[in-house]
C-alpha cells in the first residue's frame, strides 16, 4: 500500500504556498494584517474554499487528506486563522448540517463570500467541553475568549449548553446581541478577539448536529486539534528550513557555523522532530477522515506534540541566527508568536495529553476485557 501523497495532493500544497508568498507582509516582521484580505481573496480565486464541500452541495468534494498538505502550506505561510477556521467550520457544516443549514452555508462558504470562526474557549477553563455558554428559550448567552479570526468572521460556529447538554450553534455576526471585542495578544495578526452573546435570538436551523450534540463537539474538537497540527508542523518545517539554510551560508572562525557540532546537532535533532511530527499529524488527518476509532487520541497527540515541535523550532531557529535572531526585523519571532497562539488554541497541552492518557487506559481496559471473556 502506497502512503505517500499523491501528485495532485502535492500540487495543491505548492500552489497554496506560492500564492501565500505573492504576500510576504503575512511573514514580515510587522504584526499588522493589511495583507489578510488580499490573501483570503487569492485563495478564493484559487478555489481553496470549495475543496471540503461536497460535490453534491456544488463544490469539489476533497477530504481533509487531500487538503493535509495545504494546510501546512497554510500554517508556513502565516495564512491569516480565519481560512483554517472557514476550512474547519465547512467540513462540520458537510458532516452535520442539515439540509437547510447546507443550503444556506456552503456555498457562500465555498465561494469566499463568508468568513467563518470558531468559538470554543472561555475563561478560566482549559477543559474545551466544558463552556458556561447557554442556550435558555431559544436565546443564547456568554461570552468566548481567543477566538481566531474573530476580527474578519461574518459566521461564528459556537459551543454551547442546553440543560447540560452539549450543543453546536451557528451564529451570524449580524446577529442582534453579538459583540466583538479585539484582545491584546502575543500574536496581534492572528486577528484574536472576545465574543460575547448576549440573549442572542436563535432559530431551529442555527442548532448543529442537535440530535447528537456531544457527539459532533468530539467531532469538531478533533477536527480541529488536526488541523492545528497541521498549521504547527508547516511553521516547525519552515523554521527548520530557514535555519538551515542560514546555517550553510553564515562564518564564523573561517567556516560556515553549520560545521560546528552544537549547531549540527541542533539541526538534525530539529529535522528528526519535524519528520515525526509530520507522520503523527498525517495519521491524525488519515483517522479523522476515516472515522477510525482512534480520531481523538490521534488528534489530540498530534496536536499537543506538533505545536511542541513548532515552538522549540521557532525557539532554535531564532537561538542559531544569534543576536539577529532576536531583531524585529528579521521576522523570526512572526512564527514563534504564531506557534505560541496555536500551542494553546482548541485545549492547552496538558488537556491534550490527558484526553490521550484517558483513551489509551479505557483501550487497555476494553482489550483486557475481550481477553478475560475470551477465556
């Protein structure tokens, strides 16, 4: 059996990327983000938007294999969060939406005419199932920390509660009781901002999945955390990359610094974790493709460990530049900001790895189980 990514699939991730470095503000040292609507509009023109829809509802009818490679052309680029978050809200709305909510949805989404976001975290809680959002009367009311892409988004896709129970609700910006508040962040282009509902009106068609709430939360949480591995792992490989590449080229003591042991070292280890990295974010986005029965536990490994990698790599690349790593106007610190922004995003780490430790436990338990009742 072939694993290896197929023309086309390779294609794509060197098309997406080549149309992100027609922007290099995105990557520049700068943290504003006039660049970002030029950018979303190239990738719409480019189709990106219609790849996850299925044929069906109009658009092409890719899987989120098909798209693993672009979407770490995505993260190597910096591509503003709001198009991994419109990527992300669109394969929910292909799983889960009805009929009326598909109708609604996947076109605009498909042809770039709407921004999507989504809405998970809230203060205080590190734990993304659990949310103080609620849904009372038809109404809903809360408030949501670090929303990526917050700033651009006309669709939020939003975690909720009804009587305990876990929901999925989609909410326009338009919405009367919708409030935008943009955060002071470590990463200000990547568009982060407070969401507060305040006794928002909701119709029938805005629930998500809402027969089987906890069910498309998992979902979405998965889903999610790959793609978020995904982004990690393009910036950990284009870090790695850059410092390389300086690393062939930079004197010190009459030879290039990439002759000495401890830069040598550094490379290699940093190559070998970015090999590993990206094998643990494929087998994710293989698993929650095919809906095989470890999705979450791939999911969350991926993304704690990638967005790990991507952190220490943007850190080596930065300590192997020397002095110049640490100016503004290298840029280098755009992708340690970013990494630091997606290390945290969708679950810190010690809920991913918990979340894993739980799977692999209750695993062990199911195949003691089998093995007792066997005998």
């Amino acid at each position: 059996m072939d694993f290896a990514f197929n023309e086309e699939q390779q294609n794509l991730a060197e098309t997406v990327g080549n149309v992100l470095a027609d922007y290099p503000a995105l990557a520049g040292p700068d943290l504003d983000r006039a660049a970002d609507g030029d950018a979303w509009d190239a990738l719409a023109a480019l189709g990106l938007f219609s790849l996850l829809v299925p044929e069906a509802d109009g658009g092409v009818g890719l899987t989120l294999v098909d798209c693993a490679l672009a979407i770490e052309a995505l993260g190597a680029g910096l591509a503003p969060p709001v198009v991994a978050s419109t990527l992300l809200v669109t394969e929910v709305i292909a799983r889960f939406g009805s009929s009326e909510q598909r109708a609604r949805w996947l076109g605009p989404l498909a042809a770039g005419e709407v921004r999507a976001a989504i809405a998970v975290a809230e203060s205080g809680a590190e734990d993304p199932t659990r949310c103080a959002t609620q849904m009372r009367s038809g109404a809903l009311s809360g408030t949501k920390i670090a929303v990526a892409g917050a700033a651009d988004a006309d669709l939020f896709l939003v975690t909720a509660q009804d009587r305990g129970r876990p929901l999925l609700v989609l909410v326009e910006r338009s919405a009367a009781g919708v409030t935008v508040r943009h955060h002071e962040s470590l990463d200000p282009s990547a568009g982060l901002a407070a969401v507060g509902f305040v006794a928002v009106p909701l119709e029938a068609p805005s629930l998500l999945g809402a027969d089987r709430g906890e069910a498309v939360l998992e979902t979405l949480l998965d889903l999610a955390s790959t793609v978020h591995a995904g982004l990690a792992i393009g910036i950990a490989g284009r870090m790695h990359d850059v410092a390389v590449e300086y690393a062939k080229t930079r004197e010190q003591f009459g030879q290039v610094i990439g002759a000495f042991q401890s830069i040598k070292h550094r490379c290699a280890d940093t190559a070998v974790a970015v090999e590993a990295g990206r094998a643990t974010a494929y087998y994710a986005f293989w698993s929650c493709s095919e809906g095989m029965d470890d999705r979450s536990r791939s999911a969350s490994s991926a993304k704690a460990y990638c967005t790990e990698i991507a952190r220490d790599a943007s850190n080596d690349a930065i300590q192997i530049h020397g002095g110049m790593g640490f100016t503004w106007e290298l840029g280098l610190h755009r992708f340690l900001r970013r990494a630091k922004i997606l290390e945290h995003a969708i679950g810190t780490p010690s809920w991913h790895y918990a979340r894993v430790l739980a799977a692999a436990l209750a695993m062990r338990d199911e195949a003691g189980t089998a093995s007792r009742a066997a005998a």
